[in-house]
C-alpha cells in the first residue's frame, strides 16, 4: 500500500514525487488561493481605474457646466443693458416728440398772430407814430424815441420782443404831440440790436420796428 505524501515544505516523505511535479491536496489548495487573491487585485485595479476614470469625466462635466452657467451670465448682462438702452431711447424720443410738438404749436400761435396783424393792417389805417433809436447814455441797451405826426395823444402798447432772451414784454405809453416819448432801461425796457418793437393801437394798424445798429 502506498503511502500518501505531502511536498517538501510539509515534510512531504517521498522526495520522486515532488521531482515528477506531483502536486499534493495542500499545494492545490494553497495555489487555489493565490489564484482567487490575483483575480480580487484584477478586479480592483479594474474598479479603481474605472472610478479614476469617472472621476475626470465628473471633473469635466463640472468645468463645462461652469463654462455655460458664466455665458449664461453673460448673455442675460447684455440683455438687461440692451433693455435699458431701449429704454433710454424710447425716453428720448418720447423727449423730441415733445419739443416737436411744443415747436409746432409756437410755430401755429406765431402764424396765427400774423394773420391777425395783417388782418389789421389791412382793415385799418397806418399808425401816425415814428420811431428811431439811440445808445442809452447812462444805462444798458438803446432807447425807443417815439414821437405822433398827429396833433393829439396816442395811446400805444408797445410790445418788445426780445431775440436774446426770447421773453416778451410790453409797456402801456401815452404819445404827446408836444413832446418826445422814450422808452429805454428807466422804464424797465433793455433794448438791444435784434430785438423787436411792435407798436399797436385799436384804431390803427399795428406797427413793427426791428432794431439794428
């Protein structure tokens, strides 16, 4: 009956056995062993690659997504300044639309002004008033010398227009045949060249003056 032997690192007995490459129970188990240790490292490095790989494409992921939230960003910045530049413009033109009215009306009250002075001019007779104009001698501006070729008063409403300031102002003035009528800064009148005087009685037509020196 034959003996049943172990390897040399077990005290195995028969020396030809180990020799022919004979594997004993032991050394089956023990290499079975190694063989699952080998397979569960595999599987790790495998795991471990596998999340490293995840990993970098989480990492990619995130930076792309950060990328697209900033233009995000970005694009809804330009929108709001686009928006409030509509705005300002649509402020500016709602602007200009008012002064165009504003300027239109002006423009229909001076026509309409017109029309009713040469309506007077045309239904009534001239005004018997002469006017000329001389430097102010101890104030600003020139003085307005009127004077009636008519032997009796005249009463006038004398409407200075100003083409500096652009106001208007006027001064009630009773004419004396005997004497000269001045209209200058001690009557709260600064005449200066470019302006206009418009002279104007009920019985006459009105009179315009345009100063100039």
């Amino acid at each position: 009956m034959k003996k049943r032997f172990l390897c040399s690192s077990h005290a195995c007995d028969d020396l030809k056995l180990v020799l022919d490459r004979q594997w004993c129970l032991f050394c089956e188990s023990h290499l079975m062993r190694w063989a699952v240790r080998f397979v569960l490292c595999v599987l790790l490095c495998v795991t471990v690659v596998g999340g490293c790989d995840q990993h970098v494409n989480a990492d990619e992921t995130a930076a792309k997504l950060a990328e697209l939230r900033a233009q995000t960003s970005a694009m809804q910045a330009e929108t709001e300044r686009i928006k409030v530049q509509a705005a300002a413009a649509q402020v500016e033109s709602e602007r200009l639309k008012a002064e165009v009215e504003t300027v239109k009306a002006e423009k229909e009250a001076v026509e309409a002004r017109n029309a009713r002075l040469q309506e007077k001019v045309e239904k009534k007779p001239s005004l018997p008033i002469t006017v000329s104009f001389r430097k102010a001698v101890l104030g600003p501006g020139n003085v307005a010398v009127i004077n009636t070729t008519v032997k009796e008063n005249v009463s006038i409403l004398v409407t200075l227009n100003s083409a500096a300031l652009g106001t208007t102002k006027s001064f009630e003035l009773h004419v004396d045949p005997c004497c000269t009528t001045l209209l200058g800064h001690l009557e709260g009148a600064v005449i200066e060249s470019g302006d206009e005087i418009v002279i104007e009685n009920r019985n006459y037509s009105p009179a315009r003056f345009l100063v100039s020196f």
